[in-house]
C-alpha cells in the first residue's frame, strides 16, 4: 500500500523519509508513531518534502521525534510547508537544503454542520494555531503572539531566510538520497511566492479530483471487515458516519472543562503540604526509633554490669564508673575487660567511722584495672593515682576524707 512516509532502519540509525501530504492514503500518525517507538536508541535522520496535511497527525508526529531518545536530525530537502513545517522543529539540528522552501500559516480544518458546529471548529483550529505557534515560539525565540501574526500572512522561508528566522539551524547542499523528490501542486494556498517550485498540474491536489490508486493498493475485503460491513454495505457512508462519531467527541472532549490556575494551584499546595506531613512523620518515627535504640543500648549495658557485679568482677560501688565503660565499648571487648579482672573482696573495705576505712586504703589490682580503662590512672604517678581513687571511693559512700588524711 502506498505511504506518505518510509522508514529505512540501519544499526545505529534510521533514515525517515516524509514524502507526501501527512496522513492521506488511509495511514494515520499513529503507523509511523508505532515504528518510530520501535526505533528507540537509533539516531533519526528525518528527510522531509511536504506541503504539509492533517494537523492531528502532524502534532502527534512532532511530539513522537520530540520525546525520541537516540537523537533527531531534520533535514528540509524540497519543502516543509504547513503541519511540515511543526514537525521540522522537532530536530536536534535543523538543516534546510539548498533551494529549498518553508511556509507558516494559521490551522485549516473542514466542518459541516450548524452555526454551532461551525463555531466550535474555529475554536478548536484557534487553540490549534495558538498551539503551533507556541513550538515556532520555543524553538526560532520570540512570542507566540508574534509567530501568530506571522502564520496568518502565511509567510514563505527561503534556506537563508528561515536560518535568520530560528527556524533552521543551517544550510547545506542538496542531500544525496535515494529521492528525485516531488513537486506539489500548491495552488491551495493563498501567497505562494514566484521562486517556490511547484506545480499546478499535479492532480494530487486538485479541487474534486482524488489521487490515482491501483487496484492492488486498496484490501476491499479488508476495509469491509475493519468497518463491519457486509459485501452489500456502503463504505462511503459507514467513513461518513465515522467522522461524524470523531467530530462528535472532539466536540464532547472540548466541552469538558479542564482545571482551572485555581484548582491547579490548590491541588499542588495540598499535594505539597501531603508531602510536608510525610516528612514530619518520618522524622519523628526515626526519631522514636533511636530514642528506642538508645534505650535498649542503656539497658543491655546496665546488665552487663550487673552480671559483672553478680559475678564478683566488679564491687558496687564501682557501677557508675563501670557503667560507663560497657557504653564506650563493645559488647565483645566488654566482656573480654571483665573476665581480665581479679575476683573483689567485698569484706576488704568494711566501713567504720567518716574516713576511717580509707586511712590505710591501697587500690586492688581490679581497680586498678578499672581506673586504667577510664584514663585515670597514670604510671608515672601512682601517688597521685591511688590518692585520686582514694577521694572518688570516699565521695561514693558520701565520706569526706579531711586534709589531713589525704598526706
């Protein structure tokens, strides 16, 4: 079946040919959307010779080699006029041919129908213009408001001029492709320029005439099935029906109103304050959460310490100072510091009067120990070591040791 585009897969990349009026021959967009899909990775190279066609089909065409991962370059080898002219700004680089042509102008469409119908159509092809106009906008700078004065003067490019309008991004010689390339019959529009090659007699585009097709690109059978019809039905009528059904859904579609700045706005401050609330719980479930570690690393401590003083490893006056210690270190290195210590005697210092159990005091090995693994005791001065243990037993048991007592 013939087709207004062809596609020519390589190993790292594709060439893309759009040769014809966009969307005629029965081949919609979404044919070419569904191979392009199919190309993702490749890089594009999208030849393009088309006074233009179906708005729809070009908007979906454009949108499709924008979102192309793989990268898409456009190359304007006759014309881009029209929809082809959207679909050329979706090219990582832009290169017009030389001798070739571009054209803008305002959204065409057909309708049939009342004053309403009618009405709803110049809506819909506004909406479209002011679309269109927005991605020359994006692409070539300026304003839309700008490019919309300009698509209503249905303004022709030459190479050059559409380079110095942002509408290309440079021009090259002819590319040598596999393509004579067809001249258009552009007697539709309304300012085709003198130097743009075209050619009236083309019957392609004819007022009332249809394009010549062999009998073998046409399925009958093929298009009865598609629309449900018998041998006995009438295709034209059942199309006819079919876009009535589609213009009654775009109409049905328009009618909905989309949200407004206000809505959206609302929807994006609760969205946001949804966000903020997740944070917040978050934050105080891993705040409880060490909180709960924090208290479970005490506790396991804590009986650590008391196993050592059931053990007879450590006195009770020693638990603070111990306690410290089993927070410090490792449960391992812990328990290997507690079986390094001698066995306490806990009938070595009975108590008497206020500061008489500490007139003779000498530390035990395991205090010793003890004191080593906290930092207060230093070899150099065990004087000063043992009466600085001497005082903190002493402070434990609430004693006071006089001046006196400490020489």
């Amino acid at each position: 079946m013939r087709s207004w585009y062809e596609i020519k897969a390589k190993k790292d990349s594709a060439d893309v040919y759009i040769y014809d009026e966009i969307g005629v021959w029965g081949i919609t967009a979404s044919a070419f959307v569904s191979e392009i899909r199919g190309l993702k990775g490749k890089a594009l190279n999208v030849y393009i010779n088309s006074p233009g066609g179906s708005v729809f089909d070009g908007i979906a065409i454009y949108n499709a080699l924008s979102r192309h991962e793989g990268g898409v370059n456009v190359i304007v080898d006759s014309l881009a006029a029209s929809i082809a002219s959207v679909i050329a700004q979706a090219g990582g680089t832009r290169t017009m041919a030389k001798s070739s042509a571009m054209m803008i102008h305002d959204a065409w469409g057909i309708a049939i129908g009342d004053p309403a119908t009618m009405e709803k159509m110049r809506d819909e092809l506004d909406k479209l213009s002011d679309s269109i106009a927005d991605i020359y906008a994006d692409r070539a700078g300026g304003t839309a408001e700008e490019w919309r004065s300009r698509m209503a003067d249905e303004t022709w490019y030459k190479a050059d001029d559409a380079v110095a309008a942002g509408l290309a991004d440079a021009v090259a010689g002819a590319p040598q492709n596999a393509y004579a390339g067809r001249v258009f019959n552009l007697s539709k529009f309304n300012k085709v320029p003198e130097w743009v090659n075209h050619d009236p007699s083309d019957p392609a585009n004819e007022p009332g005439d249809e394009p010549e097709i062999k009998e073998d690109d046409v399925d009958e059978k093929a298009i009865r099935q598609a629309l449900g019809l018998d041998d006995e039905g009438d295709i034209l009528a059942a199309v006819t029906g079919l876009h009535t059904e589609i213009a009654q859904l775009k109409a049905s579609l328009k009618d909905q109103d989309p949200p407004g700045k206000d809505e959206n706005r609302t929807l994006k401050r609760e969205l946001a304050e949804s966000q903020m609330k997740y944070v917040q719980l978050e934050t105080e479930k891993d705040k409880q959460i060490i909180e709960l570690q924090d208290g479970l690393r005490v506790a396991q401590a804590q009986h650590r310490v008391d196993a050592a003083i059931q053990a007879g490893r450590v006195a009770p006056a020693q638990r603070e100072m111990v306690l410290k210690i089993a927070l410090r270190e490792s449960e391992d290195d812990f328990t290997a510091f507690i079986k390094g210590l001698p066995s306490v005697d806990f009938t070595e210092h009975g108590g008497a009067g206020p500061g008489s159990e500490f007139a003779d005091f000498e530390p035990t090995p395991q205090e010793i120990a003890i004191a080593k693994q906290m930092g207060n005791w230093d070899e150099a001065k065990p004087a000063e070591s043992r009466l600085a243990l001497m005082r903190a037993k002493a402070a434990a048991k609430g004693v006071t040791i006089p001046a006196k007592q400490e020489a």
